[in-house]
C-alpha cells in the first residue's frame, strides 16, 4: 500500500513538469495567457493528453493507498474518494479535447490556403465533456482539503489544518481568478494561464503532502 500512496507525492510534480516543458516548446502558446489543456489539442497534443490520463491514474492509485492509511493521517473516507474522483476527471480531461480557450489555438487556422472548419465551430460536445471533467478537480480537491482541515482542527493539530484550510481557499480563489480570465473579463484575461497554474500547483501540492505525510514523511500536528 505504501508503492500505491507514493503514487500521490510524485504525480503532482511530474503532472506540473511535463505541461511546463510542452508549453515552453508549443509555438504561439503563452503560458501566462493560455490554459494548460489547450496543450492538449492538435497534431501535438498528444503529450498532453497522455499526461492528463497517467496522472490521473496515479491519483486513483494512490486513492486506494490513502484509503487504507490511517484516518488521523489522511482524514474521513471521503478524503480518498475525492482524490479518485479527481483522478478520473484528469483521465476524462485527457480523453475529451478541450474547445479553444483565450486564443489558443486560434479559430482561423491556415492549412493548405483552407479554413480548418474544426476550428471555427462554437462549443463541442467534448469539450464541453472536458470542462465537466474538471470539476472534480478544481472542486473536489479543495472541498478534500477542508475536510482534512476540520478533522485535523478536531484533533488539535493546527499546523495541519491551517495548510489544508489555506490550500483550499488558496486553489478555489485562483480557479475563480482564471475562470473569470478565460472568460474574457478585461482586467484578468491576460494572466488566466497564470492564475491556473497557481491553482493547479496549490492544490496538486497539497496532495502530495497529504501523501506523505499518510508515508510517515511529515510530521503530525
């Protein structure tokens, strides 16, 4: 069970080390702009969406290693179910190709002197499938992290709590910020890639801590 929880501390950072090499590779893609899944789209988005479907995979691994540690280390029951909901929301994320988002790629896409007329429709059945797919993402992990707040909070282990607290409001209030950046809100719309991945690396840190710390790698309190 230990191999399957260690799947956690080490799936966040390579999640965040792939996307980060493809988008420094990916022409016209600005990561202070762009989204992290329209990474995923076009001749060279495969990378991406088999970085979406082998994290996620390593999260629902993980949930199961998490699920038999101990309940003051990791939290309720519910804490490792959410952490396998968000790991199928990263396979379905892989899966179902995101629309373009702020730009990228754009709409009117040359190809042999042709209109690409995949480019130019409204919303798509799969990407509207993608954004489904996220909520157990940008949802699921903070609601998880309260829930290891409260019971850490119940337990008297404040430093714990207040880092499970933090990361929750800290990744929900930069998923609002990028939602409203993708969106097209004036002010933002230039730093949604950013705000995304303050989001991602919030949330994606806290559970590799929660990881370690059911290894025995952080101290309790």
């Amino acid at each position: 069970m230990r191999t399957k929880t260690a799947c956690g501390a080490v799936a966040g950072p390579l999640f965040v080390s792939v996307f980060t090499v493809l988008g420094a590779r990916r022409a016209g893609y600005d990561w202070r702009r762009h989204a992290v899944s329209s990474l995923a789209t076009g001749r060279e988005g495969w990378a991406q969406r088999a970085n979406f479907m082998l994290v996620g995979g390593l999260y629902c691994v993980a949930a199961r290693g998490l699920g038999r540690s101990s309940r003051g280390a990791v939290g309720p029951p519910v804490v490792p179910a959410l952490v396998f909901a968000a790991g199928v929301g990263l396979i379905g994320s892989g899966l179902f190709v995101t629309d373009p988002v702020a730009g990228f790629p754009p709409r009117e896409h040359v190809a042999g002197g042709a209109l690409d007329a995949k480019l130019e429709v409204g919303p798509t059945g799969g990407g509207q499938l993608h954004n489904l797919c996220a909520i157990p993402i940008f949802v699921g992990i903070p609601v998880a992290a309260l829930v290891s707040a409260g019971s850490a909070a119940r337990r008297l282990e404040c430093r714990w709590a207040a880092y499970c607290g933090g990361s929750a409001i800290g990744m929900n209030g930069t998923s609002v910020l990028f939602g409203e950046a993708f969106g097209g809100a004036p002010r933002l719309m230039q730093h949604g890639g950013l705000f995304q991945r303050l989001s991602i690396a919030t949330g994606f840190g806290w559970l590799s801590a929660l990881a370690l710390r059911a290894l025995g790698c952080v101290p309790q309190g």
